[in-house]
C-alpha cells in the first residue's frame, strides 16, 4: 500500500507535512470556509430578514432602508471575488491586520459571500407562508417575535438548505482566495501541483475539496430531513 | 335594538388600496354593529370586500377611515403594544388554516400561549382542555401535515381560543372543506358560541354556512354593505337582488324555476305561476285545500322548500293556479290577505 502511494503520488508524500504541506493546507482550508461562513452567516441572516420584513408586504415596511439594502446587496454581488480581494486590501489591513494568509482571506471572504447569502436568506424566508405571518400577528405576536418564532422557526429547513449551498459556494471562494495568498488547498493545487507540474498533488487537492463538498452537502440534507414535517 | 353597544362596532369604514396608479375601494362607508353572542355571518362574492372588512376588525388591515371600537375599545388609537394585547382578545381562522408546519399540533395551539404568563403546566392542562374541545386530544403529537383539512381547522379553532377571546372571526374558514365536515366545523362553532358564550363573526360565500349557525347576516357587493338583518328575515324576506340569489341557490328554487320554464308545464296547465314565501307556522296543505274549497281553483304545487332555521319554520312554495280566470284572481286576493308573501311569477326568460 505504502509502495504504490510512493508510486503514484511522489510529490503529495513529499508535500503532506510541513510548513506548506497538505495538513496545514487541510486545516487553512478549514478555518478559512467556517470562521468566514460563521460572520457570513450572521451577516447574511440579518440582512435577509431585513430585507423581508423592511419589503411593501413585510411585517415592517420601510421603502427607504429596503431599497438601501437591496441595492447594497446587488452592489457586493456583482464585484468579482477576485477583484473584490484586491479592491478592499486596505480595509482587510484594517480589520485583521494583515492582508495574506488565511485570516487576511477572511475579510474578502465574508463580504464576498455575505450578500449572496442575504439573498439566500431572503428567498428561503419570503416563501413562508404569508397566511402563518397573518396568524401571528393576529395572535398579538411582536414583529420581533414573529421573525424568531415564525420566519426563522418555519424558514429552518429552506435556510439550512441554502446555508450548504452558501458554504459550498463559499468552498470555492477560499480556493480562489488561496491561489493568490490566502493559503489552503487552493493555493496548493495552484502554486505547487499546477506550477510545478506536479499533478497528483493538483488531483488530490481537487479530491479533498470535493470530499468536504460531500461531507458538508451530506449534513445538510440529514438536517433538512430531520426538521421537515 | 342595543345598536349602540355592540361588541364590534365598525363605523363608517372606508378601505382604499392604490396600487400601480390604480385605485381600488375595497370596502365603502360600511357600518357593522355586533352584539355579545351574535354569531354574525357577511356574506358576499369573492372580491364583494367581506375579507377585508373582517380584517379590520382586529385591524390587520387600517381602514383609511372610519373607527372600529371593540369592548369599548377605539382601536385605532392604541398603541402598538396595546393592539397586540386587544387582539388578543380577538381569536381568528382562516380558509388554509395558516398552522405552523414546524411544530405539532400540541405546539400549535402553544403557540399563542407562550407569552400568556402561565406556568408550563397550566400551559399543559389548557392545551389539554381545548384540543378536547375540539375533539383532537389523541392528535397532540402530530403534525400538521398527517391531519385533514377538517382536523387542521380544528387546531387553527383551539389556537384561536388559547387566549379565551369574546370574539372569534372565521374568515371563509369552511370554504376549503368538503360539505360534511364543513357542518362539522359550523356545528363546532354554533357549540362554542352556545357553551363559552363566544361572540362569532363569519365569512362565507354560502348560504348554507350562513343558514346553520348565524343569527344575523350581513350582504356585501363591490364593498358596500347591501342588507343586513336577522336569519330570518334576510332568508324569508330577502330585499335586494343579490340576497334573493343567494337565497334561490339555498333552498334550490332558482333552479326549479329554470326547468318550470323551459319544460312548459305551467302552459300546459294553463295556469299561473305563485310564489309564496312564509315565516312560521302556516303549512303549506290548508292552504291548497283552502283554495279549492272556497274558490274551486287547483294548486299544482311544482316544489316546496321547509327549513328550520334557528327553530322557526321558513317556508318557499311554487304552485300553478288552474281554474276560471276570475276565480283565479279572487284566489290571489284571498292569498295576499294570509300572512304570507305572494309574487306571481312572470313565465318570461330573463332578457325576453
């Protein structure tokens, strides 16, 4: 077994540990997709239920602030991640100090997924049921009330579904992010599997990222069936 | 009549929606007085402006003008606290019944009384209470995607009571219900009005909804309130055109009258068509005896319709009048002097 590991894959043997290995670039990869889709997620989630409730037929209209947000979103969204990296460097330093790295990656990260995933929240939210809404309000329930208790309660399974989606497009945003400094499996596949023409190390990179697609789709849709009724 | 102090009072209530450049005026200077332990039926087309008006009841929908004052409460001055606390106050179905998928139906009927203050337990024996009420105690666990329609509306009902409200609007609550578990719900309604002296307010586009549990009855059309009154009046002596159709497809004689017509049976007896309507105690045998022996005229009755209605008789009866044509005429005169209502029924198409 050993024997045709080394045969094989020579230079993913030389490359697994160390400063630059595989199982740092497992771990960047890692941290870099659940830090960044933690404040996405916080950011995207109140983004979405603003947009809902802040719509004509929200619970609260607010023309003015819908409008804000929609266009906001719109704005980030239509920014290439690529560029989006480069553009806000100075603002990265800002915040975290530091521009390359995996934790300079988180920045661009966020704000690059954050709006995608406000639009997630709000098409999972809009499509409950408005006469649920309707009941609640009859029952004397407070607006903040009924985004906890029934937007988020009965949204649940819908935002899970989109949370996967977010973290897997998110996935793709860190390799992205890698290639140009972020580190991760990204940056290994690209800087030393594709530059060096070392192409095992590039299809095992691309292997393991497409084995925490799996992993986290697979979690997603177990939760999804758990919860709906 | 305590017209002045209802539970529900509308006055006056005006609701315009602009939308698109468009104008719509949904409901027109309606005024709507309930009493304590009405139940109280609006009945209208889809689109007449029923739905809305109930929705301002408990002021899901602002009318653009006009006051709603429930239990002596001006509505539309509170605040948005103590809104919610009034509508409380004010329990409500819907046609699609509107439960929380996410939560069971012990959950459901939770559901309103999580900020009620009571302790768990309570929270446990009124959930209990009311889900026996409503004939569900062996249901609490489920959800409501393995009930039926009628069982799901009788967990929105035990939902709407969770906070013991005087007042419970059913906004065309059955109309999505097949017709025997429709009586189902209907005779759930009249029991909670009767039992818990709940005061009930209806939407319907059926009669029949209207004729099992309501005392009063209110007609909309294009937003405005066309007749109101009591069951019995409104069924026995329907005024506007609108509230007479409603009626006819009740008790079926419109449709009889479209065959009478077209089969040419009245040519046949050579004779002319009555249409007596009548409240109480009058039947319909005495007299088409009556007629014969006094004026040697013969009543063909062509159909006949007796309902209980809130324990009264109520009565439709269609005869044709066959004899010599004087003798005819005295009969008429002698039926108009009877506590009835007579209408001779012109024989012509509509449009003719």
């Amino acid at each position: 077994m050993a024997d045709l590991v080394n045969k094989f894959l020579p230079n993913v043997v030389a490359n697994w540990e160390g400063d630059n290995g595989f199982v740092v670039a497992i771990w960047q990869t890692l941290y870099m997709t659940f830090v960044s889709a933690f404040f996405a997620g916080i950011f995207g989630i109140v983004l979405g239920i603003l947009l809902v409730v802040t719509a004509d037929d929200g619970i609260t209209p607010n023309k003015a602030l819908y409008t804000f947000l929609d266009k906001l979103v719109n704005l980030f969204r239509s920014i290439p991640f690529i560029i989006l990296l480069a553009v806000i460097g100075p603002f990265t330093r800002l915040i975290v100090g530091q521009t390359i790295g995996p934790t300079g990656a988180l920045v661009p990260l966020v704000i690059g997924t954050a709006p995608f995933f406000a639009r997630q929240v709000q098409l999972a939210l809009v499509e409950v049921d408005h006469g649920v809404i309707e009941a609640a309000e009859a029952i004397g329930l407070s607006p903040m009330k009924i985004i906890f208790r029934v937007y988020l309660r009965e949204g649940l399974p819908e935002l899970i579904r989109s949370g996967t989606l977010t973290i897997i497009s998110l996935i793709g945003l860190t390799a992205m992010a890698g290639a140009v400094g972020g580190g991760g499996l990204g940056n290994m596949a690209i800087s030393v599997g594709y530059q060096r023409f070392e192409n095992d190390v590039t299809i095992v990179s691309m292997l393991l990222i497409l084995v925490l697609v799996f992993v986290i789709q697979g979690l997603g849709d177990f939760a999804v069936r758990k919860l709906e009724h | 009549m305590a017209e002045q102090n209802g539970i529900i009072q509308l006055k006056n209530i005006d609701v315009t929606f602009h939308s698109e450049g468009k104008t719509i005026e949904a409901v027109k200077d309606v005024s709507i007085n309930v009493n304590k332990g009405d139940v109280f039926g609006v009945i209208g087309y889809s689109g007449a402006g029923k739905s809305t008006l109930v929705r301002v009841i408990n002021l899901l929908q602002k009318p653009t003008s006009g006051t709603v004052v429930v239990n002596d409460q001006n509505l539309t001055q509170l605040s948005a606290k103590d809104l919610r606390k009034a509508r409380r106050n004010i329990g409500m179905i819907f046609q699609h019944f509107n439960l929380m998928n996410s939560l069971t139906v012990y959950g459901n009927v939770d559901f309103p009384l999580r900020d009620s203050g009571l302790s768990k337990a309570e929270r446990k024996q009124k959930i209990d209470k009311l889900l026996d009420i409503v004939g569900l105690a062996d249901r609490a666990k489920n959800y409501p995607s393995q009930l039926s329609g009628g069982q799901k509306q009788r967990v929105a009902i035990a939902r709407a009571l969770a906070n013991d409200p005087e007042i419970l609007i059913s906004d065309e609550a059955t109309s999505a219900l097949d017709p025997k578990t429709t009586t189902e719900i209907l005779d759930l309604l009249g029991r909670l009005n009767k039992e818990l002296g709940i005061t009930i307010v209806i939407i319907t586009h059926e009669m029949d909804a209207i004729k099992q549990v309501c005392n009063r009855v209110a007609v909309m059309e294009n937003g405005q309130l066309i007749e109101e009154g009591s069951l019995l009046t409104i069924f026995g002596n329907p005024k506007k055109q609108l509230t007479k159709d409603f009626v006819n497809t009740s008790t079926h004689i419109g449709s009889v009258l479209d065959e009478i017509r077209d089969s040419g049976i009245v040519d046949k007896l050579s004779g002319r068509l009555i249409e007596l309507n009548y409240i109480g105690d009058s039947t319909n045998e005495p007299i088409v005896v009556e007629l014969y022996k006094r004026f040697k005229v013969e009543a063909n009755i062509l159909f006949s319709n007796i309902e209980r209605l809130q324990n009264t008789t109520v009565g439709i009866m269609l005869f044709a009048l066959t004899g010599e044509d004087d003798k005819v005429e005295a009969a008429i005169e002698y039926l108009n002097s009877l506590n009835v209502n007579v209408k001779e029924i012109s024989l012509k198409k509509e449009g003719e």
